[in-house]
C-alpha cells in the first residue's frame, strides 16, 4: 500500500515560519505523528508540499528516518486545491492498487483506526470511508439506504445539518485503475462555489457515479475528526499528547 500525505498548505491561519506538517505538538512534531500511525501498514509514503518548503521537510525525514521508511516528496506549485495535491503524487504511485490518503494536519485518527480499516477485506473499485456522527460538522456526508449521495462543504457555502457524519481526513482506495479515475475527474475541472478550488472531496462522489462501493465504517471518538487548523488546535493536541 501506498500513503498519500498532503501537505503543501501554508498554516496562514497558524502564522508560524516553519511548514505547518513540521509544527511541534508536544516532543514531536505533527508530521512524526502521522508517520507512526500509517508506517506498518506503508510500502511508501508519498508527502505533497509546496515548493518553498521542500528542503525543510526533506532535510526532517533524512535526518529522523533515513532507512525507516520509503518515502517521496511530490510539488504542489500553486494552491489549486486537495485534488490537484493527490493528482500531483500520480507520477509516485504508478505501481499500486491500495491507496490510502490521510491530510497533512490531521493528527486525531488513531492509529487503531487505521490499523483497522486497513485490515478490511477489499475487491476492485471499492473504498473505505471513515466516519463518525458529530454536531455542527464542517463536512457532512448524506447517505441514502446506506448508499453516499451528497456531501456537503461548508467552505464552499453549503449548509451542513447540526448533526451528521463527518470524515476523520483518512480515506482508503483499491483499484488498479485508481490513477485513471485521477485523470478523468481532473478533466471535469469541477470547481468550488467559493474557494474555485478543484476539491478532493466530489471526485469520491465521481467514483460513486462510475458504481464504487463507497463503503462507510463508523467510529465514536469525536476527536478522530479534528486536524490542526489553528492556534487553538494546537493547545488541544498539545494537552492530549503531553
């Protein structure tokens, strides 16, 4: 399996100098976190950043885990959105069939989550979709006879319900064709209401269209939906990983 970690956001929101993946939450920093919880399960891990930041983030991985672990820096050139992040790893992924991509702030899933979905049985085309039910989400998934037929984005002015399932930043592919069905969304050139982004989040009800078996699995702990978004984050993480 193959990792996919976004994380050429800037943390403009945070004010910091220092790529937001390499923020220190506690004794380690946010991107040993995430690297912890997907490593026994990765042949490689693939971490999207922006240009300006790729020395740093190199610089961290061969200092701390040369000959740990198999990884790639893929370029994120300008901030086109979450999609055009994961389309940008295509070139580094050619040779697998089980994708799993996890946001580069997103350090509450747990590793028993992960270590979960990915002991799941999987056959061509199929997804995993963590989930959990939270008040107020700022992402909502809206199912149907258990069949995914919206989700819905705050960020780009749509109208979650007070009470819904949102993600935990994690999602898991299977699918030889999976860099294919990359290629035929970005062809669509779906763009964002507000951010005019192409989002990651309506290629998964792209692959619903084309029959996927979007499977949702449901978990309980409500901090597995939270990543680092701003200084409060951070003071939050802080006090559950001291």
């Amino acid at each position: 399996m193959v990792t996919i970690i976004p994380a050429a956001g800037k943390g403009s929101r945070i004010n910091l100098n220092i790529p937001k993946i390499l923020i220190k939450i506690g004794k380690k920093r946010i991107i040993d976190f995430l690297i912890d919880k997907v490593k026994k399960h990765s042949d490689k891990i693939i971490f999207i950043v922006n240009p300006k930041h790729k020395n740093k983030i190199k610089k961290y991985l061969e200092e701390n885990y040369k000959n740990k672990i198999n990884f790639s820096l893929a370029l994120q050139k300008k901030p086109l959105g979450m999609f055009d992040a994961i389309y940008n790893s295509s070139k580094f992924i050619k040779n697998y069939r089980k994708f799993m991509i996890i946001w580069g702030d997103h350090i509450g899933v747990q590793k028993k989550t992960i270590h979960g979905i990915c002991k799941i049985k999987l056959k061509e085309n199929n997804m995993i979709l963590p989930l959990l039910k939270k008040r107020n989400p700022y992402v909502e998934y809206v199912f149907s006879k258990n069949k995914l037929i919206k989700i819905y984005e705050t960020r780009e002015g749509d109208k979650c319900n007070k009470f819904g399932f949102s993600d935990l930043g994690t999602f898991l592919f299977y699918s030889k064709n999976f860099i294919k069905e990359l290629k035929n969304f970005k062809k669509k050139k779906f763009l964002g209401n507000i951010t005019k982004e192409q989002n990651f989040l309506p290629f998964i009800l792209f692959l619903k269209k084309k029959n996927w078996d979007i499977k949702k699995v449901i978990f309980k702990n409500q901090i597995q939906s939270d990543g680092i978004n701003d200084r409060k984050d951070i003071k939050k993480f802080k006090n559950k990983y001291k």
